[in-house]
C-alpha cells in the first residue's frame, strides 16, 4: 500500500484531475440523457471518482475534501444499489 500511496502523491495533481474530469463526465451524461441515461454506469463512474479524489484527500489531510467525497462514496453505493433494483 506504501508504493500505491507514494506513486498518488508523486502524481497527485493528475490523479485528481482524472476524477474531477471523471464526475464531469458522469454528470454532463445525465445532464444530456436525461431519462435515457445509463445510470448504472453513471453511479459506478462517479463512485470511482470519488474513491479517487477521497483518497487524494486524505494524503492531503484535507478534512473538508474527505468529507465531501466520503459523503459522494456513500451517495454513490446508494445510487447503485437503487440502480440495481436492490434498494428501493
């Protein structure tokens, strides 16, 4: 896990840009779908990228990032577990 973290914090700035460019995505695909989105893949899409950008957070000991994204992991397994009709 000591290589996986040195080789984030080596390229944070990258690491960060990915998920952040990632969530636009996920959200600029509903924003054009509307309905006709595939919102499974979205919810996984955008869990991905907040798993990415809390984990840069926390290298950071940025409190505030964690949380948000934190928070956007948890809304993301929701929203997969409703996509999946597992959770209604």
């Amino acid at each position: 896990m000591t290589n996986i973290n040195a080789f984030v914090l080596k390229h944070i700035r990258a690491v960060e840009m990915v998920g952040v460019l990632m969530r636009i995505f996920s959200f600029s695909l509903v924003s054009w779908l509307g309905p006709a989105s595939p919102f499974m893949f979205v919810w996984i899409f955008n869990t991905i990228d907040a798993i990415l950008l809390s984990w840069c957070a926390i290298l950071k000991k940025d409190q505030a990032y964690t949380l948000l994204n934190t928070f956007w992991i948890l809304v993301g397994v929701v929203g997969i577990l409703r996509a999946g009709n597992i959770l209604h």
